[in-house]
C-alpha cells in the first residue's frame, strides 16, 4: 500500500494515493464509451505489460429492464467470447421500502465449467435513474502456466428499486492467454455508461 503525505497545508498530494486496489498504480490504457451498444469489447491492451489489469463500469444503463452486465474473454488466437469459466457469485440487497433485505449465495450466477458469459451483476433497471457501476480484476491473463483468476464487484440499482451490491470470484480454466474481454448485456443493447482499462504497475 502506499503511504499518503501531507504537504505544508495539510492536504493530501493526489499523487501519493496510488493504486484503487492497494497494490500498485493505475495506469490508464483505453476508455469505451456504450451508446446502444450490443457489446462493449477490449481488444487490444491486454498483453504482458501488466501482470494486473482492472476494468471500471461507470453508470452502465441497459436498453431492457432487468438484466445481467457480463463478460467473457478470448484466448490468443482464439475465435470467440467462450473460454472455460468455473466462478462463485453472491449477492446482498436490501429494499428501499425496506419490506426485504438479504445476503446470499446466487447459484444461477457462477459457471462450473461453463463457457458462457459470467455475470457481474443483479438485475439492472432500466429506469432514467437506473445503472450499475463497479470493478473487474483480471490477473496476468498473459500467463501460459497458470489459470487467470478474476474477482469483480459491482453495486446496482435494480428493476425494483433496491440496491444490489454483486461480488462474482473465479478464473479463466485455461493455460493459453487472454489477450481480449466482451462485456454485454444478458439481453438487449447497454444503451450510456463507460468501461475504463488500466494495467497495474
């Protein structure tokens, strides 16, 4: 972690913060930005530079009501968005009447060897104040030794009105490196919002 210093005033340099995560410093690498978008792809960034890289979702908006923010990644060479995913995915929420609050294991969220897209997140309105915003870490996905673990987290407002905070863990089952990551919605178009790429250092 790095160690924050006041100047003469009292005040935090804002280079002294560092990385987000605690483990090094950010840097940035690309920005998309969704208008309608049937998917949202990174394919290019994503090598051996970093042994780290973090994805930022900032006020992703789906076209539909209710739905899931996912990705999937593709391997160097590889044809398509559907490497092997073995992942866990839990969920707390609480209700803004507060008629319901909870926090659990969510079983329809993982894959046990699935090659299909991995959620990130609980149902997301599609109200004008609706979104989803959160993080996605991907680590050395340029291995060819070891799997690729991920842990993302992601704070929704759903489709009824309640807050959702998602927390997905899991890794890539393959040794061969992913050089590209797809995120989408589980239907329909992400209508605004942006997804950010950085390496860690």
């Amino acid at each position: 972690m790095s160690i924050v210093k006041l100047n003469n005033n009292g005040v935090k340099n804002a280079t002294e913060f560092g990385s987000i995560t605690g483990l090094g410093s950010m840097i940035f690498l690309s920005k998309q930005t969704a208008s309608s978008s049937a998917t949202i792809s990174f394919t290019s960034g994503i090598d051996s530079t970093y042994k780290e890289y973090l994805f930022t979702f900032n006020n992703i908006h789906p076209a539909s009501d209710g739905v899931y923010l996912q990705f999937q990644g593709n391997a160097s060479g590889g044809s398509g968005y559907n490497e092997t995913i073995t992942s866990s995915y839990f969920i707390a929420y609480h209700f803004e009447d507060g008629s319901s609050s909870a926090l659990s294991y969510s079983a329809g969220g993982d894959l046990a060897q699935g090659t299909g897209f991995q959620r990130l997140s609980q149902n997301v309105g599609n109200d004008n104040d609706q979104c989803a915003s959160g993080y996605l870490h991907l680590f050395e996905p340029s291995s060819t030794t070891y799997i690729k673990n991920f842990i993302g987290r992601t704070t929704t407002i759903a489709d009824d009105n309640g807050p959702v905070d998602s927390y997905t863990g899991g890794y890539f089952n393959i040794t061969s490196a992913i050089d590209e990551i797809q995120f989408k919605m589980s239907s329909g178009n992400i209508d605004a919002g942006d997804i950010c790429l950085y390496g860690i250092a």
